[in-house]
C-alpha cells in the first residue's frame, strides 16, 4: 500500500504540473460555481463542462511534451495517472462538499477511496482504465452510496472507463482468497482521499491475513496465467504484429514479475530487487530499459489511435516508429530499426524473466518444472559443471573462465545432457562476451564445437536460440549481430531474420530426424541418400546473413560466407559451395514459383545453372528448410509440387543429358498418354483430339487436364460454353477448366470473373486450337491459400458463365471488391518489370513484381488483351502483400517482343494500369 498526498504534484511529471492540471485553483472554481448554481443537476452538469476543459488542456500537455521527448516514458505515464488523480479529487469533493454534504460523518459513514491496479501503482497510458475501490468499513449506508454514485456520473460524463468496486475490508479479504486478479489489483492499492486510517487497516489486513504464506500459490497463479496469456498470443517472441501489453516479452510480463517480488519482499520498487539479490546493476537497467521503451511504445499507440488498443499492427507500427523519432538509415526503413529494437527489448524481458524464476526456485517458492520432479534422475556431468535445481550449472567460476573456449563447451554440455543450461551460468557468460575475440574464434577447438553444435546432437535449434539470445553467436560469428532482432517489414516474413534462420535449422533436423517424411518426402530421401551436412547446416546459417543492407542480400550474403565459412573450420571445396548456396539460395524458389517449369527452357536453363547433382540436392533441401522457415502455413502443397517437379525434371536431365528436355519427345509421349487414358474413344475421336492441338498444348498440361479438355471439347457448338471445375489435391488448388469459341481477350475475361468469386490465381494457361476453339486451365486458391469448397463451386460457375456471357462486366463490377486494408497500406512496393526473351524458345516472358490486390491480375490482362498481346501462360508467386505475376506471352503475329520501344510501350501501360488500381484501391 503506498499512503501519499496526492494534492502535491509528484517530481516526475513530464511538463510542468501547473500545464497538466491547477488542483486548487479548480477546486476553488468548483467552489464558486456551487455558490452559483445551488441546483444539483445543474451544479453537476457545469463541474462536468469545467473538468472536461481542464482534463483536454492536461492531455493536450502531456502529448506534447511526449512529442518533444518521445522516450520520456515513465514522466508521462505518472503525468497521465496525476492528471487522473486530480480529476478524481476533484469529483469527490464536488460529491462530498456539494452534492452530498456531511460534515460530521459517523463511524459506519467513513469512506477511503483507493486506487487499484495499475492506476493504483500510478502508470497510466492515455486509454488505461480508472479502476477505483470505494473502501466502507461496514456496509454501504445511503450517504456513502450517493457519493460514489454522484462521483461515477461525474467520470462517467468525463468520458473516463472506470472500473470500480465498492466494499468492506472484509469482502476485500474474502474476494482475494478466491480471486488472483482481484488479489492482484489489491496488491497494488494506493490511498486518493478520504479515510487514511481505513485504508491504513486494509494494508495491515491483507499482508497479515490474505499476503502471508500465500506466496507460492500466487506465484504458481501467476505464472499459469502468463503462459495462458503467451499461447494467446501466438507463443513467439517474435510475432510481426505484438502486442505491447500482452505478448511474450511484453510489459504484463514486467508487471508479473514486480507483483511477484512485491508480495515475496513487500518491495515498491523494481530496483530494490538489487539489494535483495535478485537482479544485478545491469540486469535492474535492461529492465528500466525495457519497461520504459515498451510504455513508450504503448503511450504513443494509444494517442495515435485515440483508443486503448496494445496491437502493433502493421500500419501503427510505421506511425508509432515516426513518433519515437526512428528514421530511415542504412537501406533501411524507419520501421525495421524501430521494431528490432522492439524485439531486442522483448527478448531482454525474456532472459530476466528467466533469471527471476531461478532465483525463485533457489528459494523454495516456485516449483521445478514437472518433468524435471518426475524423470529426474541425476545426469552424468563433465568436470566442471554440476546439476542445479535440474539445470547445467558451473562449479567453479573462475576456473570455468581460465579457459575461453568453454563459453561454447557449455552449450554443448546443454545439448549433450539435455538439461536447461542454469540462468547463473546464462549471467555468467553474457558478462564475459568481451573473451570472444579472433584469437578464440580461429582456435580449431571452438570451431570443432560450433560444428559440433550443429551436427552432432540432433536438436542444434536449442542451443542456437539460446546462444542468439545471450549474445554468444554474435561474439562467435560478428557478422551475424546486424540480423540479430531484424524484423523485415513485410506480411510474408513470421519471423525476424535470425529466428527464421534458427527455425529453417530446426526443419533441417527434423528431416534428418525422420520427423517430415510425408509432408517433406524428396527433402527427406535426399538427406537419406546422403549430403555433405557441414555444407547444408553452414549455409543454412549464413544463407539470409547480408539482409538489411542496401545491396542484395544474396550476393553480399555469398561474400559474407566466403569469409565465415574458413573460420567454422571448412575445407576450400565446402566453402565454394556454401557460397554458390547462400549465393543462389533463391534460385529454385524463383524458377519453381515465377517461370512456367513445364517450359523445357526453364528445367534447361536451371540445370545449366546448377551444374552439378551435389549443388542441386543441396539446393533443394535448403529450398524447402527456408520456404517451411518463413512461417506456419506458407509451405503447402502447391509449392510443394512446383519445387518437386522442378527437382525430378532437372535430375532426370542431368543424369539423361539435357536433349532429354525435348519439345517433340513431349508432345509424343503426352498423345500416348492420352488414348491410354481413354481407352473407350474410337480412333477417328481419338485422332481428332490429338491432332487439334498445338505443340505447346501438349507440353504444358498434366494429361489429367487432357482428358478434362478432351471431353469438354467433344460436340462442343460454337457458343456454348464448357466448364469444369475440380479439386486438384496435389496442388491444394481448384482446377478450373474451360472450353469455348476463342476470341480476344479470353484470359483477362477469364481472370476478371475469378477475381469477383474471390478466387486468387496461383497458375494459369490458354491455348487456341487450330479449330478456333480456346481451352484454358486456371488453377484457383480462395483467401486462405486452399482449394474451393464444394458448396462453393456452383457460385463459382454461374459467376464465370456470366461474365464470358457479357451479363457481368469485370471492370465495373470488381471496383467494390478491390480494396486494400487500412493495417496493409504502410507497406511499400515498388514495381518492377522486366522482359526476357532468353527463357523461353517462343514466348516473351514478361514479369510484374508490384503490390498485390485483388483485382490486379485482371488489371494487367486487361491491358495487355488490348494491346493486342497474345498471353500463353501466366504465372503467379505471393510473397505477402508482394506479387509477382510471370506471362509468357507473344504478340499478334506469334512474335516475341524484342523491340525496345515496344517493350517501353508496354512497361508504361502496365505501370498506368497498376497506379490507376492502387488508386482505386485505397479510395
């Protein structure tokens, strides 16, 4: 309980107290005003008009100073909860001076007023709730009730969120031993006005008959809620858009950990826990650090927001980095330097959350964890460590230090034992990270460990995730430490730079593990068969280590790795590898996912690249540990078969000579495929159908979608329409099939009727018959990356129907529909189109990398169908908000664009056709 004067104004305002808030000279206006307006309604409704003037110039005060001095964290939350606390004051005594005069109150009539929670330890951001306890000693009498209720109409008409209970001593004692949040709220009390000795009695009541011996159940309480809370919330430290409050590394966790330290010692201070052994000077300053950045962060949420919302999202994030004066450096935006050091502040929360639960076990108040009680048996331990508390512990400090290397030997004892490596020996090794020097990173024993850490053991994650967080892999490998915390500004990316790094290593082993056979099965048979490990795990490590610069990062990444990957202690050959690797670690995700992989061009130009089976098994493995690493869901089935076909194509290539990738041989062997298929059809039907088509009919299609086509064309009139849709569960996609009279601009039709079903094309390809029919296969995700429902289908083929019916006009019809959200507008885009005439034998390849919405697609097609370009095939990567749609396309003679000035004349269209949408888009 903390008893003050609260008329007085604290030192610690963050302007001046005389512009946040005059109390006496609002009390004395309040005083003439009643001498005024004798009528109670009246009198409340003009002190209301007077408080809400007074409460805006003190916000106003308060921001602007918060403006000036953007950090200044800690003056301005005791800025907002004085303000609070002058409002308050100035309630009651309108209520009990006023409205409700006793001036010789009897002993049932006393009244304490308290503040509780967070407000009762005098934070307040400029949203938080007033939570208020209206402390009686016996029950509430009339005069007592019509205080609090002429009071609460007051702050109620102020517009202040109120949370407010009125009860006795007792009823405080009884709802705390039943209820942690209300114990917590009461943990925190602070006296406002009225009755001091009433409020003095609660204080002794609760740490005498509630407090006392209850600590380990409030803390086991506590706790328990702080892991519901984090599963809430994701789990993740890193989560793209935390919550300042809630999320792991948050202020609760700050909070807990002082409710914690407060019950145990009756502290009123976080700095305190020094003296008591808790913390150490430093430890206390990353916590001030912390607690003051995150309160920052959330003061200036709630004055950009003008509600009390904790969400960083996307689009607050770019405001609130502005606010806190972050700017754009280095190639970087202002947002990204603003939310790594969000996420370095969150992972210091992290590692003295971790500190503060040791010591607690080492007093006997915190339980060890469950397992650790029932499976725990005592390990075998290497000299100089020892096992406490269930957890890998140095037995001497001193001779532990007499030699560097082992500050990486522990981490390996960690992994070898399995146990938790002991927060004392975590303080022990941040403290010496000066003894990392190139002397010790070059010694061959340490390197011998750091390979080791990530080889032997089965499970490197864990010792890397800790390493990262303590600062070790940095002073091991400097190069990394840029990446550390380095959040990438996109809706692609889950993770920061150097989580995602650690969670592509933890797919890695998990393959090797035999955990991912079925959802990864090429991945898994190539590390069966047997790769060079030392490679793949360093260049797995070093693949995204140049991000953040403004140079690619592949390339400035593979110069990085040429310099690291000697000092990890690899021969010249693996180093030239992890280079060609962390050079073109994109390489197989772009070819898979931006060219059209039944090209034989691309499989050529691809193995061409590659060279060699090594680099290719390699490649892919790294290929699918990244994609997978990136986040939950963004590896599926879809990708899965583009990046497996591209594999077998190439191996098959390599090993069978790249003649092997020829047009002819296709087209033959697609034919034989088909009558096989249609064993039923006579030989005139048969005979038709295959000599109908042209040669890139048969190379770019699956023969399922032969026969679909096959059967669609048979006795199909020439204004008839045949649809058919299906779910292709090989490519978690729907297939959508037509077959119609060809004319001009097929494909955007096509594309602009898909778009107002909601349907997001992931693969697309048109051909003409030389009957003059068109078929076209679009392969079709709705909004969640997943084929269509089957109840959503019949929709989906009316809407088709009526629009290459001319019923429904796609360019009026999708502008309702094409619209970006408010929280995706801060990202920016650029577009980017290039034109390539050496990957394909027929088609110009055209790529559009830009914004994507829901209409561009159609945007683009469009544009070209009227710029008479002919399109074969298109086909669509999503990164996020990022899009990259690949067409490989000729123009009206059958010609690749190879002018200059017409692919000029093309690059501008397109670039007017996309601002237009994103015009209309955001209006």
């Amino acid at each position: 309980m903390i008893v003050q004067d609260v008329e007085a104004a604290p030192q610690t305002l963050i302007c001046d107290a005389a512009d946040i808030f005059d109390l006496p000279g609002t009390l004395t206006a309040i005083d003439a005003t009643a001498e005024a307006i004798p009528d109670p309604r009246d009198l409340r409704s003009a002190v209301v008009s007077l408080l809400t003037e007074r409460r805006k110039a003190g916000r106003d005060a308060i921001a602007a100073a918060l403006a000036d001095h953007p950090f200044a964290a800690h003056e301005a939350t005791r800025s907002y909860s004085w303000l609070t606390d002058c409002l308050v004051l100035a309630a009651y005594h309108t209520a009990t001076k006023h409205l409700h005069p006793r001036p010789n109150p009897t002993q049932s009539e006393r009244l304490a007023l308290l503040a509780v929670g967070g407000y009762g330890r005098g934070e307040m951001a400029p949203q938080s709730d007033v939570d208020l306890l209206f402390l009686t000693p016996y029950k509430i009498t009339g005069w007592a009730e019509s205080v609090i209720e002429s009071m609460l109409y007051i702050l109620w008409d102020l517009r202040l969120k109120v949370g407010h209970a009125s009860r006795t001593i007792r009823d405080c004692l009884r709802l705390g031993a039943e209820d942690f949040t209300i114990r917590t709220a009461l943990l925190e009390h602070r006296f406002i006005t009225g009755d001091a000795k009433l409020c003095a009695d609660l204080g002794h009541r609760l740490w005498r008959d509630l407090f006392r011996n209850s600590a380990r159940e409030f803390i086991e309480a506590k706790l328990e809620e702080r892991d519901q809370r984090h599963e809430k919330q994701g789990g993740q430290r890193y989560v793209v858009e935390p919550n300042v409050k809630e999320s792991k590394g948050g202020l609760r966790d700050l909070q807990s950990l002082f409710w914690i330290a407060k019950y145990l010692h009756r502290v009123q201070h976080v700095s305190e826990l020094v003296a008591l052994g808790m913390f150490t000077e430093e430890e206390f300053d990353r916590f001030a650090r912390a607690e003051n950045f995150l309160w920052a962060v959330r003061c200036h949420l709630h004055l950009a927001t003008g509600r009390p919302n904790d969400q960083l999202s996307f689009d607050l994030q770019v405001e609130v980095a502005s606010r806190m004066g972050f700017v754009d450096v280095g190639g970087r935006r202002a947002v990204e330097h603003f939310m790594q050091a969000y996420f370095r502040h969150a992972n210091a929360v992290g590692e003295l959350t971790r500190i503060f639960l040791t010591k607690l076990e080492a007093m006997h108040v915190k339980a060890e964890p469950i397992l650790q009680r029932i499976f725990g048996r005592r390990r075998k331990l290497k000299p100089g460590y020892v096992e406490v508390h269930g957890r890998l512990g140095i037995a001497d400090e001193a001779e532990f230090l007499s030699d560097r290397v082992n500050l990486l030997r522990l981490f390996e004892e960690g992994l070898r034992t399995g146990l938790l490596i002991h927060p004392d020996a975590m303080r022990l090794v941040t403290a010496n990270l000066h003894m990392f020097d190139n002397e010790m990173r070059d010694a061959p024993e340490a390197r011998k460990l750091f390979l080791g850490l990530l080889l032997k053991h089965g499970n490197p994650e864990r010792a890397l995730r800790r390493m990262n967080e303590l600062g070790v892999l940095s002073a091991f490998i400097p190069e990394f430490e840029p990446i550390v915390a380095m959040m990438q500004f996109n809706m692609y990316h889950h993770y920061t730079v150097d989580e995602h790094t650690i969670q592509c290593i933890s797919y890695l082993a998990r393959i090797e593990r035999g955990e991912l056979i079925e959802e990864l099965p090429v991945a898994s048979s190539i590390l069966k068969e047997g790769v060079n490990r030392r490679v793949l795990y360093v260049a797995l490590l070093l693949h995204d280590i140049g991000k953040g610069r403004p140079e690619d990062h592949s390339i400035l990444g593979a110069q990085i790795a040429r310099r690291v990957a000697p000092r990890l202690g690899l021969k010249p050959k693996e180093v030239d590898t992890v280079e060609w690797l962390v050079r073109y670690h994109l390489l197989m995700s772009d070819m898979a996912q931006k060219r059209d992989i039944a090209d034989p061009r691309t499989v050529r130009d691809f193995a061409k690249l590659v060279q060699t089976r090594e680099r290719l098994d390699l490649l892919c493995v790294l290929t699918v540990c990244d994609i997978n690493g990136v986040g939950p869901g963004t590896w599926n089935n879809w990708k899965a078969s583009l990046i497996r076909a591209l594999y077998r194509q190439t191996r098959r290539a390599m090993e069978g000579g790249l003649e092997a990738l020829n047009r002819e041989q296709r087209g033959s062997e697609a034919k034989r495929n088909l009558r096989q298929a249609l064993p039923d059809w006579d030989s005139r039907d048969i005979k038709l159908e295959t000599t109908r088509h042209y040669p890139a009919y048969w190379q770019g299609l699956h023969v399922t979608a032969h026969v679909v086509f096959a059967r669609l064309l048979r006795d199909l009139g020439e204004n008839e329409i045949a649809i058919d849709l299906a779910v292709d569960k090989d490519r978690d996609a729907t297939r959508a099939c037509f077959a119609l009279a060809d004319h001009p601009g097929i494909f955007s039709r096509l594309a602009g009727a898909l778009a107002l079903v909601g349907a997001n094309v992931v693969d697309a390809r048109t051909y003409t018959s030389k009957d003059g029919f068109a078929t076209a296969a679009f392969w079709i995700q709705d909004a969640d990356g997943h084929p269509f429902e089957a109840d959503r289908l019949p929709r989906l083929r009316q809407m088709i129907d009526k629009t290459l019916r001319g019923e429904v006009i796609p360019r009026e019809a999708i502008k309702s529909r094409d619209k970006i959200k408010k929280r995706e507008r801060a990202f920016r885009v650029p577009t980017h189109i290039t034109f390539d005439n050496d990957g394909s034998e027929i088609y110009t390849i055209i790529e559009v990398d830009t914004r994507d919405r829901p209409g561009l697609l159609y945007d683009l097609t469009r544009t070209l169908a009227a710029l008479n370009v002919y399109i074969n095939s298109a086909v669509i990567a999503t990164y996020g908000e990022q899009v990259v749609d690949t067409f490989y396309v000729k123009d009206m003679f059958g010609l690749k664009f190879h002018s200059e000035a017409k692919q000029r004349s093309l690059d501008r269209k397109l670039r007017e056709a996309i601002s237009a949408g994103v015009e209309r888009a955001e209006s």
